[in-house]
C-alpha cells in the first residue's frame, strides 16, 4: 500500500457476542458477512458520512458507531500532536451485516470506523500495526459501541482481532485471544423478529444466585478448557448459559423449540447471540450444518417467523485495511 | 504389587480449592503434606477406624470423611454381587494435613478413603484404573466431603487426579484436568487462627450482582487460559476474586495486609485457599517464593498470628496407591 493513502477501505467481522453463558466477556468472530467503510481525506473537518449504508442509520457523525468511534481515534491523533494532511475524514459505510438482531452490527461498524480512521492517519504498512495500540483501538472503537449498544468489550474484540476473544478486564482494557478449535461450524439463524439491544437488556437480572454463579463460573471455564483443547463435545456441553438465556427466552419466541431442534439434528450446543434474537448452533461438519440449519428453520416457521440461516466459521482475520 | 493385597496405603495431597475466584469449581492439588490410610480386611463388617490420625477426628465411621467415602465403595460393590475375602475394611489413618483450615485435608481423607477400599476390593495393576470409574470414585469421595465440609468437588478432583481440575457440573459429575504452567510456585500460609468451613462459607452472598458476576467469569476464563498457555502474569491478575474474598476478609484478621505485602515481595496474585483462613499467593520462582513466605509471616505477625508457611509446586500425582 501507498505511504500516504487518500483513500482506503476497512473490512470488519461480525460475530457472535455473550458466547453462551459467557455474558459481556467472550465473543466470537464469524466468516461470511462483513461491514466495511470507506475512507477518504475531507476539506470537513471532523467525521463525515456521505453514506450510512442503510436509511435507518444516522449520517449524523455524532450519532453512527462508526463515526463515533473514528473521531475519538482523531481526537488521540490531535492530543498527540499529529499534523493531518487534511482537516477531516468522510465514510461511506457499506452495510454487510443486519442493523440489529445480535450478529455484532455495531461492533464492526465502530471497529471499521476507528481502523480506518487510524488507517488514515498512520499510513505505514499495517493500519492495524500503526498509530494506535491493540488496546488503544479498542478503546476508541468501544466509545462507538457504548453509543448504541452499552458498554463492552465482547464483540468488538473479534471484530478487530479475529477468532475468539476474552475480554477479561474492561478498565483498563484487557484481552485475551482463545484458539479456535479446528472443524467447528457454527449456523447462525436470524428469525424475522425485532428485539432490540435495550429491551433485551433490560430483562437481565440485576442479581444472580449464588448457585447459578458457580454454574456458569464452571462453563466458561470449561469453553476456554475446550477450545484450547479442541474439545468439541466439551464445548457443546458448555454452551449452557443459565442467567442471559432464561431471561431472555420469554422475548424469543420460537427460539426453545429451535434448539431443541438444533440439538436433534445434531448440534452440540446452542445459545442466543448477543442480545438476540440470532440463535447460533455449534456442530463439526458441514453436513451437519446444513441439517441443523433446516431444523431451526422449521422451528421458527412453527412459530410463524422466517429467517435467515448462515453456516459460517469462525473467522480469524478480524478487520482487514486494504486500498480503496 | 499383589493380585490379592491383604493391606495397603494409600497416600493423598491437600491442595487449594476455591482457586482465586473459582467458587466451587476450580482446585489445585500441592506437593508437601498428604494424608494416608492403611487400609486392610477384617472380619468386622463395614469400615473400622482403628486411628482417625487425630484426637479430634471422629472414629465414628459414619462421622469421618475416610471411612464415608469407603462406605460408599462398599455399597456399590455390594449392589455389583463383588464377593469380598472378608465382610470389612479397618483404616489407620495418618493425618499429614492440618484438620482445617483450607488446606483440603478432609478432601484428602475422603479421596484416600475411595480409594483405598477401591483398590482392596478390585485388587489389579492399578488401584484407580479398576473398579470404580473416576467418576463414580469421585461420587464416593464426595459423600465423605458432603458430611463435613459441603458439596463441592473442587478440593476431592485434584486430590485424586493431580494438577488443577475444573469441575464442569456435579450432576452428572464432569472434571476436566486443566495443564498446569511450569515454573509455578505457591506460598500457601496458614495463620493460627480457628474457623470453620460452616461460619467461612455463612458469609458468602446468596445473590451476587451481575456487573461482579460478569467481572468472575472473566477471571475464571483468564485462570483457563493462563494455564493452558502458561502466561503465569496472567494467571496472578486473573487471581482477582470478588465474591467469596471480600465477604470473607472481615473473617480474616491479617489476611488484607499478607495480601499487600506478598504483591510487594514479587507475588503474582493472591486469594484465600479453600474457606481459608489458609492465604495463598502465586510466583515463578524459589526465591521469590522465600521472600513472600517472609512477607507474609511479618504481615500475620503484625496481627498477632503466628503461621505456618509452605512452599508447594503443583502436585500431578494426585491419590497413589501403594504396598503395606
């Protein structure tokens, strides 16, 4: 790539946040759809959005994850000094992934905003081994997510790195990369039903009991045992999250005879993505995929929903810069 | 060793349960103390204790974790038709633990108990690769630890295993041995101090609130991972417990200045062992291990305990059978 692009794009992951029982602290980067933006140097000073990449998503910079996030990446640039060549930077977003519905929208958009605005900023070879640190590239791209989605770590993380991440301390920032075991398929299905982030973070309890704890203390636990051990039953068997699921189940109709159905058909675990309503389903093959994603279908069309069914892997790019 | 022993030891190490902030779940076996039971046939029916190890232990059998876990072997034996050579067991048991404290000796009396009728009745190569499975050796084990210290495996899996085992579910039992790092040294001090499993465990919540729930889980997952990778920096700051150590501080006169002074000698985490008041801290090296084991003997001074200190690596032996 050139020394000094005028003009670059980002291409960012989404995935799968709360990975099972693991609530605001594991997440999971997803091959397949990707949001991505485009970003120039602009006579505006500032953050500016020439296209949003959706009509529900405000072109308003002070309010798009993406442009939030970039301009607190401009802001450390103008702490420190940097002479820009331009006063500012414009977006066009290009929307790969859903706006909503728990596949990590946000997080990659914010991540795709504060990768290319440090891109641009930094033009050396890597934007991603340029200008900001890991941790301060989270940081900024958290500011984005926080805007729309609260405050955590759990999908941004992948987004940026790629593969599976544990986000262990949130202040300060601390991130721990987990091996994606080989062969794991994951089916991520999308019924037709809105839910959104606040609404279904408002039936989380506030309070949790103490057996409870021990339980999904004992399964993320096991998830981190599994995937470095490449353990797939074990990782199934793990995917039990008894504080988020049960709360949330109530708000997801279809989704308890969709993995229930999943689990016939072969899976060997599955959860709510995120704040949902995306159901995900973990299995070792190809073949089994596809079953899983023909029986999650059927449960939801039983439910009189539609959806959408992807078979993905995990991804372990994590955001890519590339010439525009 | 003999196709058809008359009488055998069996030898057991203590450990950490609660590892850091893994209530209930996590546990580490020690190398140094262990608690024994020779164990032989008699013509008494049941187990016989001829010497609980102890004036304060019970020689009870229905009273002590040994013979309660080998009672527990018995009945499955029986209800297998297994034709014993005589109608009982007698124990002499030798107490190398201290009776409380957080040192898992009633763990290890349990373990030792299973496993020595174990390994009388099924009397092959191997006292733990016949009869009973490991599972259903951990069942016995924990009938003995239930009726004196609570039912949680996180002490009994490592005293039988070896290493740091994670306890994934009790119902069914699934343990998972986690690697141990090398280089990991641990300073386990016990000051003198009287309290009990009973009041210990009075004290934690019965509700935890979900941003400390959210906040365990991390460090649990970061524990795994440390260990998997061997990042001991990482193990000591994922060493960070917030549910049982604060509720059990006020409980532990000395332990929050032993805490501060072992950071400050090179320790790189510090929590309770088990109930406590057993502290523990964490390092990677013998000679940073002698500084600590100072430190906090100075610490418990101040407070007016005396301790006792023990440098300990993780144990991997785990429950060993041997000749009489």
């Amino acid at each position: 790539m050139s020394a000094s692009r005028m003009r670059l794009i980002v291409s960012v992951p989404g995935g799968i946040g709360n990975f099972g029982p693991g609530l605001d602290v594991l997440g999971c980067a997803l091959t397949g759809a990707r949001d991505e933006v485009i970003a120039e140097w602009s006579k505006i000073a500032g953050i500016t959005i020439i296209d949003a990449g959706h009509p529900q998503l405000p072109t308003d910079p002070a309010k798009n994850t993406a442009s939030i996030a970039a301009a607190a990446v401009m802001r450390v640039a103008a702490s420190r000094g940097v002479r820009m060549p331009n006063p500012g930077i414009a977006f066009t977003i290009k929307k790969g992934l859903p706006l909503s519905g728990g596949q990590g929208g946000s997080a990659a958009s914010a991540v795709a905003g504060a990768v290319a605005a440090n891109a641009l900023i930094w033009p050396v070879d890597s934007g991603l081994n340029s200008g900001l640190t890991q941790n301060e590239l989270l940081a900024c791209a958290l500011e984005g997510e926080e805007a729309v989605a609260g405050r955590h770590l759990d999908n941004i993380a992948p987004s940026l790195l790629g593969g599976i991440v544990l986000v262990r301390s949130l202040d300060p920032i601390e991130v721990v990369k987990i091996p994606a075991p080989e062969n794991l398929r994951i089916v991520l299905v999308t019924p037709a039903q809105q839910l959104t982030t606040t609404k279904s973070r408002s039936v989380l309890p506030t309070e949790v009991p103490r057996s409870i704890v021990v339980h999904q203390l004992a399964q993320v636990a096991a998830i981190i045992s599994a995937c470095h051990s490449g353990d797939l039953a074990l990782l199934g068997r793990a995917m039990d999250d008894r504080i988020a699921e049960p709360a949330r189940n109530p708000l997801l109709p279809g989704f308890a005879d969709a993995k229930q159905s999943a689990l016939i058909a072969g899976a060997l675990g599955v959860s709510i993505s995120g704040a949902g309503p995306t159901a995900f389903a973990l299995c070792d093959s190809e073949i089994t995929s596809a079953k899983i994603g023909q029986a999650m279908r059927s449960a939801y069309a039983r439910a009189g929903l539609d959806c959408t069914v992807r078979i993905c892997e995990v991804d372990t790019q994590g955001a890519i810069v590339k010439d525009a």
